[in-house]
C-alpha cells in the first residue's frame, strides 16, 4: 500500500512537472549519445560514422521517450488530454458547423432543463408537510345501483358523523373557502382564505412562524374571534410587523385577533386545487386563516349544504383502506332526503394527486415533447457529424495505418462530443434559467405549486446527465462507422469526387427519414392541440366578450344583514352603472360565465313531476333584467326579465334544461318548484323565457341553468356586468370609483372583461398547446437543417457522376429531379413511419382534445404535405448547385 501511494505521489508530481522532466530526459538521452560517439572516435571511427552507429546501437530515442514517461505519468489522462486538445482545434477550423451543434443543443437541453423544473417541483418532489405520504384528501361518493357519482364537496354534518366513528383511524380536519374585507385605515381590501378546523395545522405539521395555532374550544360558533395570516398577506398589508400578534383586526367589520404568522416557506393548495376546479370563483391563492365555527344550519347531515373540503392523516399502522371503510360505516348514516336506492360512501386520495389533479398528465406530456425535440437534436448532430467525418476519413485512415486503436478514434470522437455537449449545456442551462421564468409566468393558475418552481441541485445533475447522454448519442454512430472501416481503404478513397460510400449514405438516410418521422408525431400532435384550442374558442364565442366588464364584490356584512337593504345597494349599484359614460347596458349575476358551476339544485317542473332521484340539477343564478343584454346571452323564446316583473314569481331557464321537458309541454309558461332562503313555503315560479345556454367551464357542457330575479333573495356576493362602447380601461376606473361612492367600505373589486375570464379558464390548453407548437416548428426546422445537410453531402460526393451524366447529355431539368426525388424519397420513408407512430401516439392525446378524433385523417394529410414541401425547399440548394456543375472541371481530376 505504501508502494502505490510513493507511485501515486511520484506520477502526479511529474503530471505537473512535465516539461521539467521531458527537458532532462532530452540532455539525458544526448548525453548517453554523446558519450557512446566519444567511444567510438577514440577507437579510431570517423566523427560522422560515429554519430551514425551510436544512434543505431541506442535504439529508437523516441520509443525511449514514450516508455519513460508511461512510468512517470497516467498514460490514459495524457491520452485524453492530447486528445482534447485535437478536439479544441477540429471544432475552431470548422465554426459554422460548432455554432449550429452548440445552438441546437442548448436550445435542445435548455427547454428539456427548464420543463424537467416544472415536472420535479410539480410532480416529483413531496409535499411541504410532516410525513405527506400518510395525508388524504375524503370525498363522498353517492352509490346508484352500478353507478357511483363523486361529490365534489362534503357536507359538514356528514363529517361530524366521521369525527364520532373514525378517530381510531385518522385525524380529520375540515375547510371551506371565506372572502373576507379587511378593514384597513385608509381603505378596505378584499382577501381570500379559508375556514378552517382548528387541528389543521397539527395534521399538516406546520408552526406559526410568530404566534400560536387555533385552540380547540374555537371551532365552536360564537367563538370564530382568531384569524392566522399568511407570511405574504403580512408582509403586503402589514409590512411585517412582529407586533401584529394579539393585535386586533377588523374583518368584514367584526374583530379578530391575530393568533399567528405562517413562516416563509409554508405552501397550502389554492382553492381550485384542493377543492376542484369547476367551482365557480375559487382560483385565488389563501392568504388566511379563521375559525370553522360551523352555524346550526351548517351541522345538519345529508346531501345539502356541499361547501367544505376534508382532509385526513392516517393514523400510524392504518392503510387506507381500513380507514375508508370505517369513515364509509359512518358515511352510510347520511340521510339520502328521498332518493330511494342511492347508499352513501367515501373514497380517499392522497393529498398530492388530489392537489396535482389534471395537470399530471399535461406535464408529463409536455416533457415527452422536450424530450422528443432532444433525440431530435441528437439525431441532427450525429447526421452532421457523419457529414464532417466523412471528410476526415483520410485522417482517421491515416490514423489507423500509424496504429491508432478503435477505442482512441472512439475516444477522440467522444471528446469532440462532450465538448459540443459542454458547450451547448452551459448555453442550455443559461436558456433553461431565462425560460423557466417565461414558462412560470405564463402558466396557468391552474398548475399547482407554481411559486416552488426552481433550478436546483436535482435539475443541475439531470441537465448534466441528458448533457452526456445526448453527446454519447450523436458521436456513437459516426465514431462507430469510421471505426470500423479499413485503413489502407481509407487512405486510398480520397479525394474531391470520392463516390459516396454505400455504409455512411443507408446511415445518413436512415437518420433523415427518422428526423422526418419524429417531425410527423410532433405536428399531428400540435395541430391536433391547437384544433381543439381553435374549437373551444369558436364554441364559446358568444357576444362581443372584449367589451363586457365585470366587477364582482360582496357587500358590507356590517351594513346589509337585512335582504331589504342588500337589494337597494343592488338596486343602487344598476342604476348608477347605466348612467355612466359609455355603459350600453349593465347587470348583474351571483355567477359569471366561464368560472366554474356555482350553487346547485334541483329542478322539479309542475308539468313534469319526476323522483327525486331523476331530476336535474341546475345551477341557480340570481341576476337583474339587464344582466343578458350586457353578457350578451341571447333569448332562444319568450322575454326577458323587466323593472315591471318585481314581486312576480317567474324565472328563466336555459335551453338545454327546456330540452328536458317532454315536447308536448311547452317551456315557457310551465311551472318550476323552488324554496326561497329562509322560506317555510314554496313557490311555484313562472317560466318566462328560454335563453341561450351558456358554458361555466369552456370545454364542459353547459349546465342547465335557472336565472331567478335577485330581488326575491338578494345576493351577498355579486358581479357585475357592463356592456361598453367606449374606453374599457377608462369606463373600469369609473365603475370601480362608482361603487367606491355607493359605499366606502366596499373593497375595491376585482375588474375584469368577459374575454380576460375566458382567456384565464382556457390558460391550460393554450399553454400545452403553445409548447407543442413551438416543439413542433423546432422540430420542422431540425428535418429541413438535417435533410438539407444530407443532399449537400450527398451531392458534393456525386460531383463525379453528375459530371459524367451532364457530358453524356443530360439536362439541367433532369439533374434537379434527380436530386429532389432523393430528398421526396427520404421524406415518404420518413413520413410512412412517422404517420404509423403518430397514429398510435395521438390516441394518448384523447382526453386533450376538443370536437377533434386522434385519427383526424385531414390532419395526417396536411402533415404529409407540409413536410414534402419542407423537403422539396431543402433539396432546392442542393439541387440548384447540382445544376451548375461544369462537366469538364468535374471530370478533371480523373
């Protein structure tokens, strides 16, 4: 051991002391010469006869060197550093070729560096939480014979039931999404939270950061005084007072006490990600916390009243399914309310897929896209490189010949490689950094944890190994190939007019035709995306969007407790918003279009009476008679709502729920049941008129739908609507300034245009789609590059038979088709291949896609053609140079 380690110690002192010691081999080795020709003169030799036979009787002076310094140096390390000096000067005498390989690499494994980001905080890494793995999101589940129906939200009665059967099992805590008005000095301020169970942050593990956790005893109404703010909220409206704890607040006009402050770091899911995305309105991010305090009405079980969201941590040695079927025992008490034969249960889902939701497979999808676009990349480089190698085939020959290895012309290619590589990683993870933040503020709301989206360690060692990866995929065939040929054959097949070699032209076509191939999955694949996307915007193009503004805001609970008063601020609020400058027509609605369903509830016709198990379920949207006018819904028959209406039962419905009604009972006119909040008696209500139906999610069907005038129950929250024809930002700052006027403690609402909802609810599909678009043209423009490269070569090396063909009367014409049918066959056989992959991998597309099949046959054929065009264009240079060869200056080297 110790005799190694002197080895070791003596090899890298001479490592870094090389010359020093090649400069005293050299007067070593002239000095054993000049003593051996001294012998030889005083034996009476000539000085020149000498020289000769001291040289000779030493032996090669060179091989002395080279054996020497195997014994003082790493022989593989001075090997690889010659090498990779040879390499620095290949790449320098060959510019264009380096800065296209570095370009498309970086671009290649920047995009793969900045979405595997997205994919590993989103998908990969864990929840932020004590032992994620053992969190649960509770859902219930309806049973109807074979058919099971998942509920989107729990009932809070419901979960009371587990609470008493299930604690052996999990802790559970329950949540609901709260807007509140923080009452400020200078104005009043809208913020998003949660109600929530006062255990939630012992389940979740989390501290306050400054303060204390809700107390037990303040889960019970009447006691709902704390709130706990997020470490943002504190810091925006605060401006990070430590002091801020035991202070008292005022929201919605009623004292809280700060309990605490989250730390930093503490995530929570927004409220579409936790409790689903097609509720209307909850997309914002929770900026607080306050006390469940559950009201009497709140605790009754049943199927009524889904508002809440529960999540459990099992406890340890309970599996999932133990717990589900102790919370299903519970479960199975709820009062089904008349629906005969429908049995109540619970489904459980880890709290990181419930959080994920769809965009899993959005992600993942995108990143098999980058990924494609990077074999691309390799494909292209390993194709130029059998290119550029082509031309040093005279070199590597000349190499073999002087007793170079396989494995060294293996190794000086691979080191070429990781050079590009190197190169093109450093540009890649300087792109990747710049993309990430184009990619994080132009995704969606929708994708969730998008703030703990970074570069760090596990993203730096991924780039670094697609880095390598990529530069042992496009140096291997090359390498391999020019390996592998003889060396006296080589060096003898030399010249300008070499004909082509049969090995490097079926290579070279192969990796043409998959370029093309892999060109055909990504555009079907994008233009099937952008179809779909095209057809969602057509589908909810009603109405001059652009020019509707809407302003959603609650009313004071303080000051509008009473119905009476909330329906003359109503009132108020219409009237004033007509008579501003460039109003055509203003409404307002409890629920706008394109945010997600709100409340729900049957509808049982008078002319119609079904069970209460088969009738629908609407959404009831309360609004005033203008509200269709300025959203721009048409009217299908009947009339709209009208000032002279008031006090008279009777609502609209949509057109889709007027389709339910057998087609001898004419819609208007008929009779719906409906309960007024906080009535004893029902009301039979008069339908008036059937409006057009309108979307609550772009891509879903519409709801069916029951607008009731707002003044027989006048709304909390409310929107509303305007139709301008002038400025829209100008007539926003009015309207806003307006309802600052009708009451200074209205928070300042949220402004924004029917088409900015639209365009917010259709974010996922237009980002998943712009990606693939973008992998797509990328990948067109790496065929065209790598197909034209492949007919410049392959025309350069004909230069000799084309020649001959143009001596023996062959015409321009015909030389130009020669060439161009080249590049079309290359394209058919890469377009036969592409289209069988791309038939079979579309159909993974499915759930993407809008009113379009996976198998859209005029898709598959504007690809095709398309890409023969794209081959035609980069066989025109090579084909035009093709035509100008002069047959006697081709023919001259012969």
């Amino acid at each position: 051991m110790r005799e190694a380690f002197r080895i070791l110690r003596a090899r890298m002192k001479a490592f870094w002391r090389r010359r020093e010691l090649d400069r005293d081999l050299e007067e070593e080795i002239a000095f054993h010469l000049s003593e051996k020709q001294r012998e030889l003169e005083e034996a009476g030799a000539l000085a020149e006869a000498a020289e000769l036979a001291a040289r000779r009787r030493f032996g090669n002076a060179s091989l002395v060197k080279e054996q020497t310094r195997e014994a003082w140096i790493f022989r593989s390390v001075e090997n690889t550093l010659r090498d990779g000096r040879y390499a620095v000067r290949v790449l320098r005498k060959a510019p264009a070729f380096t800065a296209i390989a570095v370009l498309t690499l970086a671009f290649g494994l920047g995009a793969n560096t900045a979405i595997f980001s997205v994919v590993k905080s989103v998908l990969l890494d864990r929840l932020p939480y004590k032992e994620p793995g053992r969190l649960y999101k509770i859902q219930e589940v309806a049973q109807d014979g074979p058919k099971q129906f998942l509920l989107t939200c729990v009932n809070a009665g419901n979960f009371l039931l587990w609470t008493r059967q299930a604690g052996p099992a999990a802790d559970l805590a329950l949540l609901m999404p709260s807007t509140h008005y923080l009452n400020l000095k200078d104005e009043t301020v809208e913020i998003t939270g949660a109600r929530v169970s006062a255990n939630l942050f012992q389940i979740l593990g989390i501290q306050p950061w400054i303060g204390h956790s809700f107390s037990p005893d303040e889960d019970v109404m009447g006691k709902a005084g704390s709130v706990i703010l997020t470490n943002a909220l504190w810091k925006r409206l605060f401006q990070s007072d430590s002091g801020i704890v035991g202070q008292t607040i005022r929201m919605n006009g009623s004292p809280k006490v700060v309990d605490g402050v989250l730390p930093e770091s503490f995530y929570f899911p927004k409220q579409n990600e936790l409790y689903g995305s097609n509720i209307a309105g909850w997309t914002h991010p929770i900026e607080y916390f306050v006390n469940l305090a559950l009201q009497p009405g709140e605790m009754r079980p049943g199927l009524q009243m889904l508002n809440f969201a529960a999540i459990g941590r099992l406890r340890p040695g309970i599996s999932a399914n133990l717990a589900t079927e102790q919370l299903s025992v519970a479960e199975a008490q709820v009062p089904t309310e008349g629906l005969s034969g429908v049995k109540m249960h619970v489904a459980l889902h880890p709290l990181k897929t419930a959080i994920v939701g769809g965009a899993e497979r959005k992600l993942w999808m995108v990143m098999a896209g980058a990924a494609l676009v990077l074999l691309l990349v390799c494909v292209n480089l390993a194709g130029l490189l059998i290119a550029k190698g082509a031309g040093r085939a005279h070199e590597i020959g000349v190499r073999a010949a002087l007793g170079a290895g396989r494995m060294d012309i293996l190794r000086q290619f691979l080191i070429e490689a990781l050079m590009l590589s190197a190169a093109g990683g450093t540009l890649g993870m300087a792109a990747a950094y710049w993309g990430l933040r184009v990619l994080v503020r132009a995704a969606p709301v929708q994708i969730p944890r998008l703030s703990s989206i970074a570069i760090d360690e596990r993203v730096l060692f991924f780039s670094a190994a697609i880095t390598v990866t990529s530069a042992v995929l496009f140096s291997l065939v090359p390498a391999l190939w020019l390996s592998r040929r003889s060396s006296a054959g080589t060096v003898k097949a030399s010249g300008p007019n070499t004909t082509p070699n049969r090995a490097i032209s079926r290579i070279h076509h192969a990796l043409a035709a998959m370029e093309i191939a892999f060109c055909t999955v990504l555009l079907v694949s994008a233009i099937l995306l952008a179809q779909s996307l095209v057809r969602v915007m057509r589908a909810n193009a009603w109405g001059n969007v652009s020019h509707v503004l809407t302003l959603s805001f609650f009313t004071p609970h303080t000051h509008y407790q009473e119905p009476g008063r909330r329906a003359q601020l109503i009132t108020k609020v219409i009237e004033s918003a007509r008579n501003s400058p460039g109003v055509e027509a203003a409404g307002i609605t409890t629920a706008l279009p394109f945010q997600g369903q709100a409340w729900g509830n049957d509808v049982d016709f008078k002319e119609d009476p079904k069970t209460a198990k088969d009738r629908p379920n609407a959404n009831w949207r309360f609004v005033s008679p203008d509200y269709f006018r300025a959203a721009g819904i048409g009217l299908v028959s009947g009339r709209f709502l009208t000032g002279f209406d008031y006090g008279r039962p009777m609502v609209l419905i949509s057109q889709r729920l007027a389709k339910e009604l057998p087609h001898v009972v004419r819609p208007v006119g008929a009779h719906l049941y409906w309960m007024p909040p906080g009535s004893k008696t029902p009301v039979w209500c008069e339908v008036i008129g059937v409006t057009a139906d309108v979307r609550a999610q772009p891509e879903e069907e519409a709801p069916y739908m029951v607008y009731v005038p707002y003044w027989e129950s006048p709304p909390s929250g409310i929107s509303l609507v305007v139709r301008t024809n002038g400025n829209v930002r100008t007539v926003a700052a009015d309207l806003a300034r307006l309802i600052r006027r009708t009451d200074s403690e209205i928070a300042i609402p949220r402004v924004e245009s029917l088409r900015e909802i639209l365009d917010d609810a259709t974010a996922p599909r237009r980002f998943v789609t712009f990606l693939g678009l973008l992998f797509a043209l990328s990948a067109t423009l790496l065929a065209a590059i790598g197909l034209y490269g492949l007919l410049s070569l392959s025309t350069s090396q004909r230069t000799r038979e084309i020649g001959v063909r143009m001596a023996l009367g062959a015409r321009t014409t015909e030389i130009v088709r020669m060439i161009l049918s080249e590049a079309a066959t290359l394209a058919l056989a890469g377009l036969a291949c592409g289209v069988a992959c791309a038939w079979a991998a579309t159909r993974l597309l499915r759930a993407f896609l809008y009113e379009v099949k996976p198998t859209d046959l005029t898709t598959f054929i504007c690809v095709c053609a398309g890409l023969l065009a794209v081959a035609a264009l980069a066989g025109c240079g090579p084909a035009r140079r093709a035509a100008r060869v002069d047959p006697v200056r081709a023919l001259k080297w012969e």
